[in-house]
C-alpha cells in the first residue's frame, strides 16, 4: 500500500493515505491478471491524505542524524 501510495505521490501528485495507495495496487494487479483491459476507463476514489499517515510513510524514507542535534525532532516530531 505505502509502495502504491508513493507511486501515485511521483506520478499524478497526489499524497493518498495507505488504503488509496492499495488501491492503485489492486488496479495494478487486476490488469496484469487480465480482469481489468487497459482501454478500460478505471477510476479510483482517494478519500485520505497522507497527512494522517506521516508516521507510516517515514518508515519508506528513513532519516539519518549527522550530528546530536539533527536528532532532535522532525517531519513527525516538532523540533
């Protein structure tokens, strides 16, 4: 899910919370199963943000702490 949301996050701008990235991620796999035909009109519903998921989505870009003090707060933590 985090892998399709930071997918669609690259591709179309768009920051999804984790259960739209498992979206995109369902459609991927129906295509190539076949289920779904490429010329098909797919649309996919988004009703999150990524906001509410920054804890989730950090684990996909780890921070590394060049010094003491770059370890003293953050993207989820305040400084």
């Amino acid at each position: 899910m985090l892998d399709a949301g930071i997918l669609l996050a690259e591709r179309e701008g768009i920051f999804a919370a984790p259960e739209g990235g498992a979206c995109v991620a369902a459609v991927r796999l129906l295509l190539e199963s076949g289920f779904l035909k490429r010329h098909e009109r797919i649309l996919i519903y988004n009703t999150g943000s990524g906001l509410k998921y920054l804890e989730a989505y950090s684990t996909r870009f780890p921070r590394y702490a060049a010094t003491q003090q770059d370890k003293l707060g953050g993207l989820i933590t305040p400084r």
